[in-house]
C-alpha cells in the first residue's frame, strides 16, 4: 500500500512538471547569454521568428544614436537599424516536441554572418539555443534567460 502511495505521488509529480514545462513558452524576451541584447520571440505564421528588443550599446556608440547593421554582408541593409532587427527565423516544431523548434536561422549582427539553429525550451525562464554550420553536431549552445524587466529599444 506505501508503494503503490508513493508511486502515485511520483507520478502525480512527474505529469505536473510535465504540465508545466508545456504551458511555457517560447515566446517572450530573451537575454542572451553574453548579456548584450534582448530578443524578442514572437509567432511568425507556423514558425517563430525575434528581433532585437534591446542591446547594449557598442563602447563606440553615440549617445541616442540607434547603431546600424554595419556587418551585414548585403551592402544594401548596412543602414537599417540594429533595434528592431530580425536576428531569429524559419524555425518549425521538432518531432513533436512542443519545447523544440528545428532548422531555423540566427544571423549574427556583431559578424555579419547567419547560421542553422535549433532551440528548445529548457524550462519556462531558460532557452537553449545550438548554433551550428553544416550539422548540429558541428555547433555551439547558448543558453537564454527571460528578460521581461529590460527597457524596449526603438529604431527612430
């Protein structure tokens, strides 16, 4: 009867946190690891797609002057703003999981270049994010935090 209790109770414990992993989400602010911006993820159709929603400036950086997309390879997208960029897209749900997106993009404004990346929801204030070139195996993690209490940036 004590193990049939505590198996229940172990059970009960498990479908909870289960449960509460699937109510988080992906959508929201996130600060990324290195600490210098915070992406927004929102929907994007049936992916998910996030732009900047605030970065710390550059130690060259005007005061009140929005930095630009100085590094991008396109010579024609250097003078949008850095606020406001997309920097995550076309990503779809992975296997199933409703805490994993797969086969998306990451661009990276401080090289210029854009890689493959997978995310998955860790738990409800932490993201896992693998960079990579070529295969997954080939890349590098990241971990975000929710970041709902830094200032929002806005591009002019």
């Amino acid at each position: 009867m004590k193990l049939g209790f505590c198996l229940a109770v172990i059970f009960g414990l498990m479908t909870g946190i289960a449960a509460a992993k699937d109510e988080a989400s992906v959508t929201g602010r996130w600060l990324t690891a290195d600490g210098k911006g915070v992406v927004a993820i929102a929907p994007c159709g049936d992916s998910i797609c996030g732009h900047i929603d605030w970065m710390k400036p550059p130690a060259d950086a005007k005061p009140g002057v929005i930095p630009l997309d100085k590094k991008n390879p396109d010579p024609a997208h250097r003078r949008q703003p850095m606020c406001g960029l997309t920097i995550v897209y076309g990503f779809h749900r992975g296997g199933g999981d409703p805490n994993s997106w797969v086969e998306g993009s990451i661009y990276d404004p401080e090289s210029g270049k854009t890689y493959h990346a997978n995310v998955t929801l860790e738990d409800a204030n932490h993201l896992r994010l693998r960079g990579y070139v070529g295969i997954p195996l080939l890349g590098q993690n990241q971990v975000w935090s929710r970041a709902d209490n830094y200032p929002h940036c806005h591009a002019g």
